[in-house]
C-alpha cells in the first residue's frame, strides 16, 4: 500500500500550491528538483545565467494595473514603461517570480469575466489602479450626496493627467465606472477593414495529356500572402465600367502569356468575398479558355507555372484561390447542365415529330389505304352504312 501525504510543494518554475500525492511521486518530483537546482548553479556558475522579466500578457496586465496605464500596451511609450519587470525580479529565484506573476495575472488579476479579484490580491496596497477606483467611487457618491465641492481647485493633481491629453501612458477613452480597474489597460480601438477588390482570371490550356492545366503566378516575396501562388489578378482602382474592366484585365493576361486575344472572350464568372484581419477583399472572378482564343499551348514564363487539378490543390494557395476555383467549378458544372438540357430537349422534339407523322400514316393506311378520298366517296360511304 502507498501512503499519502499532504505536502507544500515550491518546485522549479511554480507558485507554493498545496499538493497530495504518493511517496513514489514525491520521490520523482524531489529528483527533478534536484535537478534543476545543479542545472541552475552550473548556469550561474558558467555566466550563462541571465536575470529577466517574462512579459507576457498577463504579466503586461498586472504591471500596467499596478502604474495604472491605460493606454495601449502594444504602444512605445507602454513598451518602454514596462522595463520596470526587469527591475522586480528576484535574483535569487527569477524563476518562482516570473511565474507568480503570470499566475497572478491569470488568477486574480483577469483581463474580464466575473471581474478581477482585487480582495485576494497580494499587490493590492501597491496597486494605483485600484486605488483610482476608490477615489473615483468617493467622488461619485459626493456627487450624489451634494457633497462635491462646486468650484474645483484651480491647483491640478500631479497625478492626474488623464484629462489632459499629453500623457502617452493615460486611457483615451472616458472613464467607465462600471469597468473599475478593467480601465487599466484598455484595448486598442480596432480600425475597420480597408476595403478592396481585385479582378482575377483563370486561365485555362489543354495539356499533354488532355487534361487542364491552369495558369498561376507568384506573388512577391514580402507583404501579404508572401510567395503563395495565385491565378492572374489586377488590384481594380477607381469606379471602372465592366467594359474597361475587362480591357485591363485582358491587357495584363496578354502581357503575361504574351498572346493576345479579345476581351469578349473573357467570360464573368461571379465575386468571392475573402476577409483577411485588415483588408475586405471581394475577387471579381472572369475565365478564358486559350482553346476558344485558338492559340497554341503555352509554356512556363518566369514567376508563372501551368499546374494540373492535382498539383494545384496541393500548391501553396491561398484559401481565397480555393474559392475561386470552387465557384469556376460551379459555372463550369452549370453550363454543362444547361448544354445537357438542351440535346435532350432537341432530341425530344425530333422524336415526338417522328412519332407523330408515323401515327397518321398508319391512320390513313388502315382507314383508306394510300389513295385520298374524294368528297363524293365519303357520301357514298355514309348513304352505304346508314
């Protein structure tokens, strides 16, 4: 039988957190310890030791509540203010420090939820954050008591410079009593996405084999979607018409492959709508079938590649490209529908006017033979069965 025991465990990277566990286990944990202690004298030992700050996000949290920051943290002037971790830490047992305070920061000191819990919060006496909450909570009830006084000193507070609009390290937002220290830090107003549109075309060749192949470009080595391969576009600038739409998207294909060819050849597909984190991006897709333009094959032009359907769902595209490929495939399985409908409607008709002459040929055959009566005869006929 194992025993148990109840100990207060202060491992290498953790806060004291009360832990039950069996000997055998105890054993083990006191053998990582161990561990970790000569690890972290040879270090120290060897010079290879540095003492720093982790700032992560929760730790950014507790020490903008703790100055009461409330302007962005991605900011310099917040990035710069934040060196103050470097100067917190132990230099005994960084470890345990940097740990705690991400705990802290994920425990008690939250971004939102039930709200941070500022009564089980060790740093609470340090913490101007929650101190501006009391005095701001003092004032409003004054306010409401008629207590305030009406003419406010002409004597600014040192500290307050929140509505002063020159200090980089304030909120720019209003006061919001109902966030209390949640004012510190405040999130970043997001700006709406920059809205764009591209004309794209996929352009399509038979291959060797009779299969395929579609003709896709490289983009450049930085900015968005870096060396991804996409098929043939034009960033669409200005309210164009559909036609000049078309002619600058006609332009730019022929200089890519060389050949030229009409712009009425280009065929409107439909829009995919691709939203990135900053950029509203609507692709307004055309195809062209080099078959139609009756030009040779084409072959490979530098930053450019013809891939077969296989090799271009496993290329590295985007998931706007995929798109556009899904809704070319949907036209291109409409159209086939369409052509399929109407050889079964022509052929139908042509089957009904074959039926229909055969019925009436038996009809006369039967009832008169080839000859044609006359008008006389058919008299004759009734007179005879009556």
């Amino acid at each position: 039988m194992w025993r148990s025991c109840t100990i207060r465990n202060s491992g290498p990277l953790g806060l004291l957190s009360d832990a039950t566990m069996s000997l055998g286990a105890l054993e083990e944990q006191t053998e990582a310890c161990l561990q970790f202690q000569r690890m972290h004298l040879a270090l120290k030992m060897w010079g290879c030791f540095k003492i720093s700050g982790a700032v992560d996000g929760n730790v950014i949290r507790v020490l903008c509540r703790l100055r009461a920051i409330g302007a962005d943290s991605t900011s310099p002037a917040v990035t710069e203010a934040l060196c103050l971790a470097n100067m917190l830490v132990d230099p005994e047992r960084p470890g345990d420090f940097n740990q705690a305070l991400m705990e802290l920061g994920a425990r008690v000191c939250t971004p939102k939820g039930p709200g941070p819990l500022c009564s089980q919060c060790p740093l609470q006496s340090h913490c101007h954050s929650y101190r501006k909450v009391h005095i701001k909570q003092e004032e409003n009830s004054k306010r409401l008591l008629g207590k305030l006084d009406r003419m406010p000193s002409t004597q600014p507070d040192i500290e307050d410079c929140m509505n002063s609009g020159t200090c980089t390290l304030c909120p720019r937002e209003p006061w919001d009593n109902e966030l209390g220290v949640q004012n510190f830090p405040r999130k970043p107003v997001k700006k709406p996405p920059r809205v764009e549109r591209t004309l794209t075309c996929v352009v399509v060749q038979s291959g060797d084999r009779g299969e395929d192949e579609y003709l896709l470009t490289q983009r450049p080595n930085k900015g968005l979607l870096a060396g991804m391969w996409e098929f043939p576009s034009l960033l669409l600038e200005g309210d164009n018409s559909e036609m000049k739409q078309k002619g600058a998207l006609c332009a730019e294909v022929s200089r890519m492959l060389g050949v030229q060819f009409k712009k009425s050849l280009l065929l409107y597909v439909g829009e995919v709508v691709h939203i990135f984190s900053h950029i509203h991006q609507t692709y307004v897709v055309h195809s062209v079938s080099l078959k139609d333009c009756g030009a040779d094959r084409q072959t490979q032009i530098e930053n450019t590649q013809w891939l077969t359907r296989p090799a271009l769902q496993e290329a590295a595209v985007s998931t706007g490209v995929k798109k556009i490929l899904k809704l070319y495939d949907s036209m291109a399985s409409q159209e086939e529908q369409t052509k399929d409908g109407k050889r079964r409607k022509t052929s139908g008709v042509k089957n009904d006017n074959k039926q229909q002459t055969s019925k009436k040929t038996k009809f006369s055959a039967v009832n008169h033979g080839s000859r044609q009566l006359s008008l006389s005869s058919f008299f004759k006929t009734v007179k005879e069965e009556t």
